[in-house]
C-alpha cells in the first residue's frame, strides 16, 4: 500500500464542550494571539455528531450534534488553518439509527433486516438452539472467541410479529421496559379503570425497581399477567450499539456515505474506532481476525482515498503482540500508546532506556505514529506487555495509584491490567517541572503529537466527576469540562505559558519535518534527542535526575 502523507504538527484532542460547553467556545479559545501557530490539527472526538451513549462512541448518524456545534464552527478551523481528526466507527452504530428503528418497526419487512447481525442466522449450524431462542454455539468453536462483556453478545430485538430475535451486540445494551397507562388498558384491553389504575399502579412500580416483566407479582390481578407481560415486552426499548453486518451491501453504502460525509467536512485523518471488532466467523477468534480484518481495512482504505482521506487505525494491544507493526508494515499510521506509560517509567527509573529503544524501534522501521500522553481514555497499561519488564509495569500502576489514579482492568477480568485512568498531570505527581519535560519529550519523539486539552491546562484529577458519574465512571477523572472563563484564567499559569511556547516552537522551527533524521542517545541519566534537515539541527537534552531539560538549535 503507497503511505500517505501527512503533516506532523501538534493536533489538539477534546469533545466540543471541553471548553465553554460548545464547538464555537473552543474556536474563540483558538482564535486568541496565545494560540497563534500552536496547533495544525484538532481531534474532535465524535460527540460532536448525533449520538446518545458513552460520550459519543454510540453513532445515531454522523450529522453534526445541533446541542454542541454548528457547521460553521468547522469553517473556522478551516480558516485558522487547522486540519480535523474525525471518528467512523466500522463495529457498530447506535440502536436509535434509523436503520435499526426500521427494523423495531418492520421486522422481516425491514430493508435493514440483515444491515445488522441476526446471531441465529451467523451462527446456524453451529451450536444448539435454546429455550431462550437463541442459539448457543458448539464449545470447541466459540472457546476462543473474545467477548467485552459476561455471557453472550446478544441484543433480544422484539419484532412486529411478536417473535423476539437475537442480534450481535459486543458493547453496552439496556432494555428499558416503559411505563403503563391506565387509559391505554381500558383502550386495548377493555379492562376496567379502576382495575387499570391499579395494575399500573403495581406494575410501574416495580418497573422503578429495575423489575423484568417475569419478576412482577400483579397480587389479585393475576389473571391478567400474561397478557400484561406481553404488553411490557411488546413496549420495550432499547439503548446500546449494534454490531454491523459488513457483508450487507447496505452497509457498504453507508460506509462509502459516512466517509464522504466527513470529507465534505473537511476532515484529513479518519481514526477508525473498533474496527477490529468487525469482521466476523464462526470459529474465529473475532478480534482482529486474519486475514479479515485486513481485508476490511484494504477496502475502507480504498474509498477513504477517492475522498482524499487518510486512516488511522485505532486499536490496543500488547507490544508482544506486534500488531503495530503489522498496521505499519501495511502502510497505516498507529497509535503510539507506548509512550505514556514509558515517559512515567523512565522518570521511576530515572532513565530513558526503555523510552530510547522504542524510539529507536519508530526510526530503524519507518513507523508512522501519532503520540500522547494523556487522553479521553485512561493511560495505556495493557500496551506495554512485553515492551517492560512485569514488575517494571506494577511499580508504573503502584506510582500512578498512590498519585489517585484507578486501575482499570481488561474487559472486567480482574488482575488483567488494561489502563490506568487519572490526569497526566496527577499521574506525574502534579509536578510542573516533569509535566513540562514529558511535553518536550513528547514533542521531540517521532510522530505527530496528539495534546490533550486538559493536560495543556495542568488538570488534576477530578473526583467529583467520577463520583457523579457512579459505577464505570472512572474516566471522568480526565474529562473534567472547563468554562471559557476558567480556560482563559488558566492561560495566565506558567505551566500553560511553557507548554504553548514548546508546541508553538514544534509547529514553527522547520527542521521538525517529515523527512528530517532522527537519532536519540541515551547514558545513564543523561538522554539526547535531535532531529537534522537541510534547515538546520535541533537538540533536545534530557536530566531525569534533575527533571531538566535544554534545547537548543544549530
């Protein structure tokens, strides 16, 4: 595959009311003369499109969300020169996509009847049918598979006919069983008022106790329960994503439609979220399946390249694994998660040895990356298996913790670590000196460097979000929401002066450039990156003893 290129200036990384609380208040923030020449790029993440759950992560469409921006938001950043980062979502979309309320609505009549996953039809032939009505494949087949969640990925879709029909869910789903009204029992089931004021009574209030239709006692009005439970079922709704059916032709149409879309608005870079979860066979592990998931990538890219886009292919997996290197071998730019994790070691360790072979590693083998250091999700832990040593990652996840991190384990699997959520700024001990130097280190590795917006403010960890958030909130410890007014008061900090003078330098030296030479030179405490091009020579000399750093320029 021929690799496209791409500019490597810093891209900032927020929701669209990260700042202000929309779109427009992040671009009067960039606007400002403290902002000239800091960022090429901006990540917006995909809130700022029509969606209902998990921040954004569950597509409704991709039409922009009226609630947090305004098409002209997007002109703005196209006049200040800032090129966008986008999100498609390849796995799934969201149950309130007009695709899958036609099928709620149509059943077998539904033109999308197969646009999303009919688990008995994937799997027919390969297990047994069950009571429940739907099938539980053979042992040997689906001992291998990996799954996000407990049991079976299954959504029952209630459908016109009154059959309820299993399809493939991998993320969240909740089925919400809607309230009675007395006036429709009199209406459909000619029971008395009195009696329906009654049962609805009953029946509404165990629906306010999470209670499924089959939990309800109706006390002396039992006779009226299996026609009552059929009606709850009947009413039911549903949250969550559905998983697509990518050999749908349909969904193909959507897929070419989706990145049309983000090309007419402007977007560069498509990151492709879950796209490993996509492709599908019995017997298949059903991540990153081969060669199916190449095959899927090879043809999006296809059609991402008659709009001019360029992909980025997200995904999280061990350094052992080598998946990032399958995705650069195959001519894709990647995620450097490794960086966060190795940036907070070497300042344990107080060296960069680590941090100097996996730039090394970037260099020798042409590896295209965007880096980070903090971002919406947690701070990568999973990523870093076979890259540190076992108790090197543990002493990591200690240090964070003992600064008010949170552990979050693989898919709720305990002792499998998969990331760690706090600030970037907490996780490094809510220092200013080593906040300053893992930006210059960030700034001076290989890549194109992805600023998270509060770790430009120096955020701490923000507890009350996550207590507010309840159970599973723990990434609201970094998403906390500033007001413009504080985000400018906040520009007045030293520590935000010195980040936007190094991202202003990164974007405006010339010698930071896609072809200039890299090499990084590493004793004891002591490390030493420079970058050489025809423009000149530009050093970046590290102390993790003392926490300092010099740059210099030849």
């Amino acid at each position: 595959m021929e690799q496209k290129k791409m500019g490597i200036g810093t891209m900032l990384n927020a929701y669209p009311d990260s700042v202000g609380g929309r779109l427009s208040d992040i671009v009067s923030l960039l606007q400002k003369e403290e902002f000239k020449d800091v960022f090429r790029s901006f990540y917006i993440l995909p809130s700022v499109f029509n969606t209902d759950l998990d921040r954004g992560f569950s597509l409704i469409d991709y039409e922009i969300s009226e609630t947090l921006a305004d098409p002209k938001d997007i002109e703005k950043l196209h006049e200040l020169k800032i090129d966008l980062l986008m999100d498609f979502i390849l796995n799934h979309i969201s149950v309130l996509s007009r695709q899958f309320q036609d099928i709620i609505r149509n059943g077998e009549e539904s033109p999308y009847r197969d646009f999303f996953i009919d688990w008995n039809r994937f799997w027919e032939g390969h297990g047994t049918m069950t009571e429940g009505g739907y099938i539980q494949p053979d042992p040997e087949i689906i001992k291998d598979m990996f799954f996000r969640k407990a049991g079976l990925p299954i959504l029952m879709v209630r459908f016109p006919d009154g059959r309820d029909v299993p399809y493939w869910n991998t993320f969240y789903q909740e089925v919400i069983y809607n309230p009675l009204d007395p006036l429709e029992l009199v209406r459909d089931l000619g029971m008395q008022y009195g009696t329906a004021t009654e049962v609805c009574r009953i029946v509404n209030e165990a629906l306010k106790q999470k209670k499924t239709p089959a939990e309800i006692g109706f006390g002396p009005y039992g006779k009226y329960a299996p026609v009552l439970r059929e009606k709850l079922e009947a009413k039911r709704s549903y949250l969550g994503q559905m998983d697509l059916n990518i050999k749908s032709p349909l969904v193909w149409e959507y897929y070419r439609e989706t990145l049309k879309k983000l090309s007419d608005y402007g977007v560069a870079i498509v990151r492709l979220d879950a796209f490993a979860y996509a492709p599908k066979e019995p017997g298949a592990r059903n991540f990153l399946n081969d060669p199916g998931t190449w095959d899927l990538l090879g043809k999006i890219d296809s059609i991402a390249s008659e709009y001019g886009l360029t992909l980025l292919p997200e995904i999280h997996a061990s350094y052992g694994e080598k998946t990032y290197q399958l995705l650069a071998q195959k001519g894709y730019m990647v995620y450097d998660f490794f960086l966060p994790g190795l940036i907070i070691d070497a300042f344990i360790r107080k060296n960069g040895v680590y941090l100097k072979a996996w730039a090394d590693e970037i260099i020798e083998n042409h590896i295209r990356t965007v880096n980070m250091l903090g971002c919406h999700d947690g701070i990568p832990l999973l990523d870093l298996k076979g890259l540190l040593p076992e108790n090197d990652i543990q002493t990591l996840i200690d240090t964070v913790v003992g600064r008010g991190g949170y552990v979050k384990d693989l898919h709720g699997a305990k002792n499998v670590y998969y990331q760690v959520n706090a600030t970037y700024y907490s996780a490094l001990g809510e220092s200013d000196a080593r906040m300053l130097l893992a930006r210059a280190i960030q700034l001076f590795m290989p890549g194109k460097p992805q600023i998270w917006y509060l770790d430009l403010f120096a955020g701490k960890n923000d507890y009350e979000a996550m207590r507010k958030a309840g159970p599973g909130g723990h990434k609201e410890i970094n998403r906390t929401n500033l007001s413009l007014e504080e985000a400018e008061q906040l520009l007045e900090k030293d520590i935000v002066k010195k980040q936007l003078e190094l991202l202003r330098f990164r974007n405006t030296c010339p010698v930071f450039s896609e072809d200039a030479e890299i090499t990084v030179h590493c004793v004891e405490t002591y490390m030493k990156i420079t970058w050489r091009n025809a423009y000149g020579t530009v050093s970046l000399d590290v102390d993790f003893e003392k926490e300092t750093y010099t740059i210099t320029q030849a």
